[in-house]
C-alpha cells in the first residue's frame, strides 16, 4: 500500500501548512538606506539638495580615489583596484541620486509639539510632497514615521498620518510607494491598527490594495523578548504581512533601554549585534530587515568629517557582513560613506564570487543539481541562491558593471528573476 494514496492533496495540505513561513521578501530591490528628515524642515527641495550636497562634500573631500583610500585608512593590503572601482562607482551613484528612500519624521526627528503644529506641519509637508513629486524632484519610496501607537499618542498618529493622506489625495498625488513606519512596537496589536488605518485610507480614495505599506521598528528589549521569555516578532510579521515591508533597528532606543552608557550607544555594539541576529532569525526572509543610523555626522573641518566617514563606513560594512542591505541616514553627507561601503563590500572578492555562481548556473541548468567544485570552495547547490543574491546585490547597488555581470553567467534581465530557482527553470524553457 501506498503510503501517499493522493500525492496532489497531501501537496495542497503541505503548502497551505507551511505558506505562512513562506520567503516573501526580494532583496534585489531593496533600498540600501532610509534618509530619515525632520517633517518642520522638509520641503520640495529636500532630496534634491540633500544629493547636491552630498556630491559637493564628495567633490570637495574625496577628490580621486587616493583621497577615497586615505579617508578609510585603506591599507596596502586592501584588494588591488578596488580603491579606484570604489571611488567611481561612488561617485556615479551620487550622479545618479543618491536618496533612495524617505521618511518625513513626526517622532524622535521631529519631537513633540502642540496638536495645532503638527498638524501644521503635517498639512505642509504633504503639500511640500506633492510639489516634489509633480516636479520629479523626489524618489519613489517615500513615507512618514508617525508616533507611537500608545494609549498616551495613538490619537496624535492617527490624526497626522490621516492629515497627510489626504492632502495627498486631495491634490491626487501619491509616490510611487508610500510608506508609514510605526516606531517601538512591541505588540501585534500596534500592527494590526496600523494596517487597519491603511486599509480604510486606500477605500477611502480607491487607492489599490495594499499600495501603502508598513514598516514598524524595533527599539526596546520588550520588541525583541516578551515577558514570557518569546521573541513577538513572528506574530508581529503575522499581524502584517502582506501590507508589511520591514523592520528596523532603532539603535538609539534600543541600547538606552538597556541602560548601557551614552558612550556605547552604537550600532557595533554587541547587544545591537545580538538584536539584528535575533531579528534575522525571527524574521527570517519574510520581510526585509534594516539596520539603524550612525550619530557621528560629517561636518566640520576635514579631518572631523573624515572620521565621521569611517566611523558610518565600519558600522555599514558590519551591517552588510550580518545580512542587512539597508539602513539609516540622517545627514546630507552620510549618503557619500553609504554608497562606497555598499560598493566596496559589494565588489570584495566578485571575481571568485562570480566564477562560483557561473559553475553552478551550468551545473544546475545541465544536471537537476549537484555540489560544484570552484578553485579551492565546494558549493553545494543551497548556495546556488545566496550567490545569485550576492551578485543581483551587486548589480542592484551600482559595484559591478555589465560586463562583470556577466562573468557571473547572467544578463540584465536575469536579474529580475525572484530566485536562483526561478533563473534556472527561465534557462531550461524552450
């Protein structure tokens, strides 16, 4: 006797079973940071003098790739060439537009006014919104962090993030994606409102479902570990997935919740370490994770800026190591250590990476796979998907070009698939 009488419906069992743990989160195109901006201070203007400013500052301090390699204390034993590979790179990206994603701040950045100026503000800054996007002076992934939902705040949210949606509609503008960060949650509930005032908002003006997007932030232990000693972000992603785009880290917050001292309030501290571990095991491929800001800005005189450039640099390549793609900026000049450190981790070692994912591309499209041997690294066919992120990465970011591209084995439209799967089955169809 069979041990599977119907093999279809024990497939249709298994996959309602386990859709819920399903990876629904590309890290292709994924923003590689936040520019977070005070809602009193923004306007029209703001991207597009945020990018100017960080070209000037790159211009001005950053004049050819020596002065790149000196800047970071790149050492004789850096990978050859990728002081020049970087220096470029990063300067086309600043050419390019280097803000890729916004968030107007009602919270921490803003601070807490009456009710008739935020409002204010709120009327404003959606008003400044529609004239950047009817002039194309913005990015397309925009949004604004609202208040705590609190008992104490969950009024003053609602009521900003109410204002600004509907000056938005009023003038029938909306960015391309719309985004609303929820700050310091700890409870699914929290979640389940906010997609609640979403959801209302997009019938209200027949906005398409789920056109406007979540992200929430970690910022307290109680995010991380309940008082039952479970972790709630999985019931958090539960509460709002499909509408949920990421979490973040908020560093700050979190280390002053553990009362560690000012001076170790930072992104490479081991307990920040220990949290975007947590959260990636949690979280898992579900949504994307993003990490939080450096406090140290690049301003002053150029030896202060040059140490603020090292500082955000060593903090984004360790974000980088521990899988995050994304995190914080919150100063014009920030942008320009954003960009080379993506570029630089990107590019470290892609000739190998790239050989790797090229024997595995032509294994898996000859044979149903099979562990591929590459100079001294035996790749198991699993790897297949993280190499082919890597590499996608790499495009996404602006490190490699498209002849280095195809050293990998892939094309420009290869990199639009959603999985290392999915490339292969595009090879085997006739």
């Amino acid at each position: 006797m069979a041990l599977i009488d119907d093999p279809a419906g024990e497939a249709r069992a298994l996959a309602t079973a386990l859709g819920r743990q399903a990876t629904v989160a590309a890290a292709a195109d994924q923003p590689v940071h936040t520019l977070y901006w005070p809602a009193d201070r923004f306007d029209a203007l703001t991207v597009t003098e945020a990018s100017a400013d960080a070209r000037a500052l790159f211009e001005a301090e950053l004049p050819n790739p020596s002065a790149l390699a000196s800047a970071l204390e790149w050492t004789d034993a850096a990978e050859p060439g990728l002081a020049e590979a970087t220096w470029e790179r990063t300067r086309t990206r600043l050419q390019q537009g280097p803000v890729e994603d916004l968030r107007i701040d009602f919270e921490d950045g803003y601070g807490r006014r009456d009710d008739a100026t935020e409002n204010a503000h709120a009327d404003a800054a959606a008003a400044s919104l529609v004239e950047a996007l009817a002039a194309d002076r913005i990015c397309s992934r925009v949004g604004i962090r609202i208040k705590t939902i609190t008992p104490e705040e969950v009024g003053r949210a609602a009521e900003t993030l109410e204002r600004f949606v509907d000056r938005l509609a009023e003038a029938g503008r909306f960015p391309e994606t719309f985004v609303v960060t929820l700050p310091k949650v700890t409870h699914p509930a929290q979640v389940e409102r906010g997609v609640a005032w979403l959801a209302e908002l997009e019938r209200r003006y027949a906005r398409p479902e789920h056109s406007m997007r979540l992200e929430v932030m970690v910022e307290t232990t109680a995010s991380l570990v309940d008082r039952e000693g479970r972790s709630p972000l999985p019931a958090i992603v539960d509460a709002g997935v499909p509408r949920l785009l990421g979490i973040h880290l908020g560093v700050y917050d979190f280390t002053a919740s553990l009362h560690l001292p000012p001076g170790q309030q930072a992104p490479d501290h081991p307990f920040c370490d220990l949290a975007r571990g947590q959260m990636r095991l949690a979280v898992g491929g579900r949504v994307h994770l993003s990490d939080g800001a450096s406090n140290v800005r690049p301003v002053g005189d150029g030896k202060a800026i040059r140490r603020a450039w090292r500082i955000g640099y060593a903090h984004v390549q360790r974000a980088l190591a521990q899988g995050y793609a994304q995190g914080w900026d919150m100063h014009p000049g920030q942008l320009v250590v954003r960009h080379a450190a993506n570029v630089a981790f990107w590019r470290a070692g892609y000739t190998d990476l790239a050989a790797r994912l090229s024997a595995m591309i032509d294994s898996a499209t000859r044979a149903q796979g099979a562990n591929t041997v590459q100079g001294a690294v035996i790749d198991e066919p699993a790897t297949a998907a993280a190499l082919y992120r890597a590499v996608c990465r790499a495009w996404r970011v602006g490190a490699i070009d498209e002849a280095e591209l195809g050293a990998a084995s892939l094309t420009t439209a290869d990199v639009g698939h959603d999985s290392f799967a999915d490339l292969v089955r595009s090879r085997r169809t006739p």
